[in-house]
C-alpha cells in the first residue's frame, strides 16, 4: 500500500483520495464498462454499513464524497474540514474494502448507468471525446468508452462484478493520497488501523511473502488499421471538433512546458482558440 501526503500551511480542510490501478483499460472481451460499474456499487453497502449509513457519514458534517472511473484507474473521495478525517477515514476504508455488491444492487445500477449513457449520447462534447479516443486507438483498450456501451452495460452479469472486485482491489493495487490539514504519520496510523479492522487485514500481516505484482500496463501506439477522421451529424447548432493525435508519455520531461504550450492555444476564454473563433 501506499500513502501520499501533501501538508498545506493554514489549511483548515483536507481531501481524501483512495485510488486502485483498474480502470477500463484493464477489461477483457465482454467486460465493457465492468470498472465503472463496479465504481456505483461500492456506495450501496457494505457488512456493517448500509447505503443510507454511508451517505450519512458524510452528509452529517457537511463532507463531499464521490467517485470516479478512467482509463487507468478508479478512485473514491471526500472532501471535509480536517477535524472529521479521522472519523470519515474508516467509512471510505469500508466502502472500498467490504462491500456487498448484491444481485439487487446491480440491477438498480444498471438503470443508473444506463441512463448515464444516455445522457452522455445527449452531450457533444461527450461524443466527440468518445469519438476522438476511438479515431486514436481504434478498437483497442484505451479506444472503448470508459462506461461501457448499451449493449455491455445490459448484458453484465454481477458474478463476473464480484470477481473483478475480489480479484483486481487490494493493498498492493491501493493508493491512498490526502492533501490539506494532515500529519502524515498521525494519519499513516489510522490507515493502518483502519485497514486492520478490515477483510484485507491478512494482507497487511504478509510483508515476509512476495507481494502480489500488478503487471506494468503496456503502452498502445496508435495504430492505423481504423477510421481516423470521423464526422457524426447531429441536429444542433454548433459544431464541436477535436484535432489532435499521439502525444508526450506522462513522464516526459517537456510535460510542464506542454501543458503551458496547450493552455495558451485552447484552454479558457483567454486562450487563443476562444478569442480567434469563439469571439
């Protein structure tokens, strides 16, 4: 496990992170969408906390919390004033290492996730992002939509969801990053603690063993056997476009100079994009 702690002077707030290296470029044939599935079920339960009870951890002195799902990853969050750490720390711990997952659960998701999709067909900029990943990698991995299609989201079956969650969660895939008001020993022990009391306890009790290795995730050039330049017509009354293609890998070194170079052409009503064509 790993823990990542960044202490801000006059912060009087902290944030919580708990990351897990599986995201839905980890998916097989036929598990379109299973990460971010699993993403919703993990708010639904666990042995010792009801739904209702999570939710009301958080609601109860004014937290945020919330989750999401990427190409790489998955991870779940609050957002609290730094006196309710140590009591919010162990519900996120739970919710992430103890849900249920029920057969009912899953089939209340599935409408949830299906309406998600639907809206997200609702939304340009949506579409064209979808599109763009797909001109770039084709049918690959990191070319499918992280939610999954119609099609795969009806289809999934909770068995193959409780698999991919007992098998891919644990310590040695957990990140767990925080930034605010924190001591980082002070919180390196109620990690500690928390996860003791949790079912990945033996994990932490097996430093003598070899650990369990994720293996690197390959990296996927873009390949040129697909369609590459793709045009969907919808009835609105702009256009949203994307141009771009292979970039740096995410440790070059001109990465700073890169994101600079970008926010100056395309990002913000200052950028040079807005002013030339929006204005």
């Amino acid at each position: 496990m790993r823990l990542i702690t960044e202490a801000i002077p006059g912060a009087l707030s902290a944030s919580l992170g708990m990351w897990v290296a599986v995201g839905s470029r980890d998916e097989g044939p036929g598990e379109g969408g299973i990460s971010h599935f699993l993403e919703h079920l993990l708010f639904k339960g666990t042995h010792v906390r009801s739904s209702f009870d999570i939710a009301e951890a958080f609601d109860a002195v004014g937290a945020e919390s919330n989750a999401a799902t990427t190409k790489e990853a998955t991870y779940y969050w609050a957002h609290m004033v730094a006196d309710d750490l140590p009591a919010l720390l162990p519900v996120l711990t739970d919710m992430v290492t103890d849900s249920v997952i029920s057969d009912h659960d899953v089939e209340v998701e599935r409408g949830v996730i299906l309406d998600e999709l639907a809206m997200g067909e609702d939304s340009p900029p949506d579409v064209v992002g979808e599109a763009f990943a797909r001109a770039i990698y084709g049918g690959s991995q990191l070319g499918r939509p992280i939610g999954g299609t119609r099609q795969s989201v009806e289809a999934m079956d909770p068995g193959k969801i409780r698999d991919l969650y007992h098998r891919k969660y644990g310590t040695d895939d957990l990140i767990v990053s925080v930034a605010g008001a924190v001591d980082h020993d002070e919180l390196a022990d109620r990690l500690q603690a928390a996860l003791a009391g949790s079912p990945w306890s033996e994990q932490l009790t097996t430093n003598n063993l070899p650990r369990r290795r994720t293996p690197s995730k390959p990296g996927l050039a873009a390949s040129t056997d697909h369609e590459r330049h793709l045009v969907l017509k919808r009835d609105i009354e702009q256009a949203h476009v994307i141009v771009g293609g292979p970039w740096l890998a995410a440790l070059d070194p001109v990465g700073p100079a890169s994101g600079v170079a970008l926010n100056l052409l395309g990002v913000g009503m200052s950028s040079r994009l807005f002013q030339e064509i929006r204005e």
